[in-house]
C-alpha cells in the first residue's frame, strides 16, 4: 500500500490584494503536511486560484481553513470582476491524484462542506462527482445569477437551497461549492482585439453547451488591464479534448473575423501529459515555465524538501505524523545504509531496496492510519463503535509491519557487518542502531494500539507475531 495524494484547487474571489491572498496561502500552510504548489492572481478575473496537495486528511482540513480565512476578509457586496461567483471561497474542487479513488475524493469534498458550514455558517452546494442532483453536476447550474441572483432566490425558491447548511447566504462570503474532479486544466486564449463579443462568439462555438467539445467549458471577457478580449475555458478532461485541439479550433475561429491570438495562460498547474500530447503544437504560452507542471512540483517538493517537510510535520503541535511514522523512517534509513553497503562492498546477496521501499510508504501509512482513529473518535458515540474497530486494527497493523521489516533489516545488516570490509562498520553499526530503535518504536506503537481493540482473535494474533520478535 502506498502513499495516498489528493490535489485541491480552491477559487477565490479576491485577486487585487496580495496581502488578502498571502493570508490564504498562509491558512494553507498552517496545516502540517500540506504542499502548496502554485497561486495565480488575476485582477481583470478579480480571482485567485490555489494549487496544494497532500494526504486527503490535512488537504481537506487546508481547504476548510483556507475558506474560513477568505469568509473573514473577502466581502462579496463589494467585490466585482468579469469572473462569476458566488462565494468568497468560491469553488473547493478535490481532485485524485495517488492512491485515491474518486469515491474516496467525495468522502473528503462531504467532510469539507460540513465543517464549511459547521465551523463559518456558509451554506454549500455539492458539484461534479459529489453533486447530489444531476442538475448541480455542472457548477454553470449552481452559479447562474451570481452572488446576487442567489442571494435573492435562495429562501424562496426550492430549487435553489444549498445541500448543506440553512437557505440564507452568509452576509459576506455568500456560498462555496465544494466538488470532486478530474484534473482540469484552466486555460485561456488572447485575441488581438478588444471587441469581447467576439470572444464570446468564439467561446459559444467551442464549449460543450452551446454545440462544440464535449470537455470543454468556455466563456468570453474583457481584460480591462490589457484592453484585450479573452476566451477563457475550463478543459475538464484533457485526454479526451486535448489543448491543442481546443487551440487549433480557437485559432480557426478567430481568423473568421480576422482576430490572430496573441497568446494563451495557463492558470495553476498542468499535467505533464497534457504538455505531451500538445508537443507538436506551438501553444504560445506566455506564462509556460516548468515549475507549474504538476508532476515536476510535486517531485521537486518531496525528493529536495522532503526531509525537512517532514521534520516540520514530526515537530508541528499535531499528533500525526508522531512515534510510528518516525519509526518507519528509522527503518528506511537503516535499509538505505545497509542497500549503500551491499552494493560498495559487492555483495549483490544482500537487497534491502524492498524494505527501503516498503518502510519509507509506512511513514505516511502509519500517519494516515492515525488519522482514521482520530476521524472515528469524532463520530458520535452510538455510531463509532464499529469504525473505530476497524481504524484501530489498520493504526495496529501498520507498525506492526514496520516491526517486522525493520527486524529483517537489522538482521541483513548484522549479517553484513561481519562480512563486508571494516571500512563499512560506522555505517553498518549506524544502521543497526537505527533498524533497533525502529523495531523498538513500532513495537510500543503495536502495544498502544491493541489497548483499545476488542477483537480478541485479532489481539492474540498479533501478540503472537510481536512475541516472534523478542
């Protein structure tokens, strides 16, 4: 079982104030574990677009505070853009990337739409795979009249009640619509004139509702800071309605009125994928560098920064990651010194690459493993019961195979102590002394674990393979 990722895009309806939009990178932030990956800005939008990832529990709790700072500073009776909202925290899309399932992403947009509302007094719409009604699939649905058409139907129009929280807006911040996605990429196209009814003609030919591509949103405004009219889209799935395509038909579009584009962003992050098959294609991307291609960030963050990520997580005033997810990186830390030896010394025999690889996977899995317990001891008292068995028994079997693997390893690397070069042994003895405290530290996180189980059977199993260990 490996790492488990989610990506959460949020829209904002603030992007003239950069000190307003710090503030929601900072909520962000402020929750251990959580990679911020990109901001975007926008002043003709007056929008801001945020990019982070993560495990599913701490992006949802990034996201839900991150909606909670934009209630507290955005005021939707004074804010106005060519971008249509009707929320402070506008749109809160969960997006799957490793090791989640959509199913999974739905679970994590309900849990952030209830504490949106439990913790802000903000009514939430569901849309895209989390839409409780198939007319909300479509977030065009669920904001048509904008902050102030809705604010003027919602108490009075059943069909416009919010599927959680009260039928009233919230004063200031309105509503979010929380959802779960495929990756979409934001794209915009920029034409050589100011005349924004023929952006708006060109967007009606090439979105999906209107006639055109079946993945494709688009819509037509005015960049006042530029005086440029812009089709500005939402490809929702890129494999299916490659950019270039969606380009190429813009392109064609604009050369009917004797428009040329003079450009294309990309707003947030784009799936290195979606580069790949456009490679042919000559996209103009003014704002193209490789930093905003997904995979890139993400690799960059957890192989340079990894280490230091993870000591801020392991330091930070919340209990997960704690003892067992230090373990498994004990573990994997005697393993990669142990693969380092077997392979100076010549001594193929020796492999420690599979529990490298297994004990650095258990250090989130110990982490998430807790979280389950935390999130079931949240449930009311008459329900938990049956959840919180099983959240324990996963929090038990994670360190227990750590134990076991970090066994193995100090056993290989004693094994190799006596036979490898002396030249070896500070490291050896190093990964030694590092397998023990991870067998000892799992260990203790097994012990703790099974105080709380009832299942007996499952108890003496795993006494019995701790015993095994002794």
């Amino acid at each position: 079982m490996g790492r488990k990722l989610i990506e959460c895009v949020p829209n904002f309806s603030e992007g003239r104030d950069p000190e307003k939009v710090e503030a929601l990178v900072s909520a962000v932030r402020s929750v251990p574990g959580v990679i911020m990956l990109d901001r975007e800005m926008d002043a003709d939008h007056n929008r801001s677009v945020l990019t982070f990832a993560g495990p599913p529990e701490a992006v949802c709790e990034a996201a839900v505070r991150a909606a909670g700072k934009a209630v507290e500073l955005i005021d939707l009776n004074k804010q106005s853009g060519v971008h249509p909202r009707i929320g402070a925290a506008d749109v809160v899309p969960f997006v799957p990337i490793e090791g989640v399932t959509m199913e999974e992403c739905v679970r994590i947009a309900v849990r952030a739409g209830e504490e949106i509302w439990r913790r802000f007094q903000v009514p939430v719409y569901f849309y895209e795979a989390a839409a409780r009604r198939p007319d909300r699939v479509n977030l065009e649905n669920i904001r048509r009249g904008q902050f102030e058409g809705l604010r003027s139907e919602i108490g009075v129009n059943p069909d416009r009640a919010p599927d959680i929280g009260e039928a009233r807006l919230h004063p200031t911040a309105g509503a979010t619509v929380v959802g779960a996605r495929k990756f979409l990429i934001a794209y915009n196209i920029n034409l050589g004139t100011a005349d924004v009814e023929i952006a708006k003609r060109i967007a009606k030919a090439v979105r999906y509702s209107s006639g055109g591509f079946r993945y494709v949103k688009a819509m037509g405004v005015l960049l006042g800071s530029r005086n440029i009219a812009q089709v500005s889209m939402n490809l929702t799935d890129f494999e299916q309605t490659p950019v270039h395509r969606v380009f190429e038909a813009v392109r064609v579009e604009a050369e009917r009125y004797g428009v040329p584009v003079v450009g294309s962003e990309i707003v947030g992050l784009i799936p290195k994928k979606a580069l790949e098959m456009a490679a042919e294609f000559y996209l103009r991307a003014e704002n193209f560098r490789p930093e905003i291609v997904l995979e890139n960030r993400l690799a960059e963050e957890t192989a340079g920064g990894g280490l230091d990520q993870f000591l801020d997580a392991l330091a930070a005033a919340s209990p997960a990651p704690g003892g067992g997810s230090a373990a498994a990186a004990g573990g994997a830390m005697a393993a990669a010194l142990g693969s380092m030896v077997a392979q100076l010394a010549q001594r193929p025999e020796y492999d420690f690459e599979a529990d490298r690889r297994f004990l650095a996977a258990a250090v989130e899995r110990d982490a998430e493993a807790f979280r389950g317990v935390m999130a079931a001891y949240r449930m009311p008292k008459e329900e938990r019961s049956p959840f919180l068995e099983e959240a324990l028994h996963s929090a038990a079997e994670v360190p227990m195979e750590v134990a076991e693997r970090s066994f193995h390893v100090r056993a290989q690397l004693e094994s190799l102590l006596r036979e490898a070069p002396a030249k070896f042994a500070s490291d050896l003895e190093t990964g030694r002394a590092l397998a023990t405290a991870a067998l000892t530290g799992a260990l203790a996180n097994v012990r703790a674990n099974l105080s709380a189980i009832q299942d007996e059977a499952f108890r003496k199993s795993m006494e019995q393979r701790m015993a095994a260990l002794q």
